[in-house]
C-alpha cells in the first residue's frame, strides 16, 4: 500500500492512520478553523488520495472548535475567496466546486464535531456519513442572524438529518444547538464526553471498517445515489441568493453586529 502520510498530508489538512484501515484527516486553523477555498481543495484532494487506500476516515479538527465556517467579520483573511480581489461570486462558485469533491469521495466519513460547527462549519460536518459529538458542542446555521443565505448546501443535507421543520427551524431562527439537542433532532449519531470524541470517531470508523470494504462502498453508492448532482444544484441556487443579500445593507448589518458582539438591528433593506 502507498504510504498515506505520503499521499494525502496536503497543506491544513493532515493524515494519520489509526490501525490498518482507519485515517484521521485533521484540519489544522486553530482555534476557529475558518475555511476557505484552499483548505476545502485541501480536503478533497485528501479523501480523493485516501480512496482506496483505507476504508474510513474520521473528520476532525486542532483546537477549540471543529469549524467556524467563513470568517466573514475580518477583512484581511477573506475566507472565500480564493486569492486577494477574487469576486464573491467566483470565490463561491470554486468553493461549491471544491465542496462537491467531498462528497464525491468514496470512503464513508465519521466527523468528530467539538466546540463550535457554525454556518458553513455546519455545512462541512453534515457532509459526513456520522457525526460524533460532545454536549459542549453547538451547531448553528446563523446565515439569518447574518443577514446571508444559508450555503455549502445546507438546503439538501439538513433536511435529510433533521427533517424539512427541523431544517427551517435552524435556518430561519439560526438558533444554536447543543449536542444534547443535536443528538436528539438527527443532528449527530452518538453523544460522548469531550475527552472520548475523537477515541470513539475512531471506534465508530472502526466499525465501518471491519465490513467488506466492497459492499460498504456499493451501498453507500445506493444510499447516496443523486446527492452529487442535488449537492450542485442547491450550491447554484445558494450562491445565487447569496451573491444577491451580499448587496443589502442588513448583510453589512448582520456581519457588523456579529464581530461587534451584539443583535444586529436589521432594517430589511
């Protein structure tokens, strides 16, 4: 076998194999691990190299939080774009294409979700077959509160976890979920104590990994059949929305309002 350490470590995005058949693909922008193109690149390139090279890969992150998604409130960091006075538009656009490669992969993933998935955090989590996480976590979808249109289509993957009142209900308050919550709504699969999250991923992935890896992947393809192509068609309309709310003065609002720590007073313009 390729030695994955080799073959996948790629910028922000690091290997490690737990056992034979486990990898863990670790995101390293501590403490928030805000996204941005590169780094989604470097992901799908990662589980693009590790298919056929191990059986299942647990999703994870250094630091505090699992991924605060794009770090809209710092101007000099612009976590779209894919280089300095990228147009919002084409930055989505090849952040969507990037996306879309995560869930082209052909190995099952188990995301260990600590602290905070927020907004396209959250979208980059439940691009994962299983989530494991902690009661201290919180899961937001706070496009809303942002003035913003929810993104890394969230529009297909939420309500196939938590149902289309349960997906309204976080888009639309873009309330925070703690992991009790989460784990009771579908927002996660187990719920374990902060210091065993990333032991019992593990496990988890361990388990996926002791079936044959041949008819894992065949049923995975059957129970995934189409979510590419809805993926991509969500991602055009989501960007589509966004490009348009990034105009109005309650986008400025909402970004504002979230740096400065405050309720953003939206005006509906």
């Amino acid at each position: 076998m390729t030695d994955p350490y080799a073959l996948a470590s790629r910028g922000d995005a690091t290997v490690e194999m737990a056992g034979e058949h486990v990898a863990v693909v670790e995101i390293h922008r501590p403490p928030n691990n805000h996204f941005d193109v590169g780094l989604i690149r470097d992901l799908a390139d990662t589980y693009e190299a590790l298919d056929g090279h191990c059986r299942a890969i647990v999703l994870c992150s250094e630091g505090k939080h699992f991924c605060a998604g794009a770090d809209f409130t710092n101007p000099s960091a612009p976590s779209l774009d894919a280089a300095p006075g990228t147009p919002f538009r084409a930055s989505a656009s090849q952040l969507y294409d990037e996306a879309a490669r995560l869930f082209e992969a052909r190995t099952p993933v188990v995301a260990a979700v600590q602290g905070a998935a927020i907004g396209g955090g959250l979208g980059l989590a439940c691009s994962a077959d299983f989530r494991v996480t902690c009661p201290e976590a919180r899961f937001s979808a706070n496009f809303a509160r942002l003035g913003f249109h929810q993104g890394f289509g969230l529009t297909v993957t939420l309500p196939s976890l938590v149902g289309q009142q349960g997906a309204l209900d976080l888009l639309l308050t873009g309330r925070r979920v703690g992991g009790e919550e989460a784990l009771r709504m579908g927002l996660c699969d187990s719920l374990v104590e902060g210091g065993d999250l990333r032991r019992t991923a593990i496990d988890l992935a361990g388990e996926l990994a002791a079936s044959a890896p041949l008819a894992v992947r065949s049923i995975r393809a059957t129970m995934r059949d189409g979510l590419v192509e809805r993926f991509r068609e969500a991602t055009l309309h989501e960007q589509q929305e966004q490009d348009e709310l990034r105009k109005t003065e309650d986008f400025v609002e909402g970004v504002r309002a979230t740096a400065e720590r405050r309720d953003a007073l939206f005006t509906g313009r």
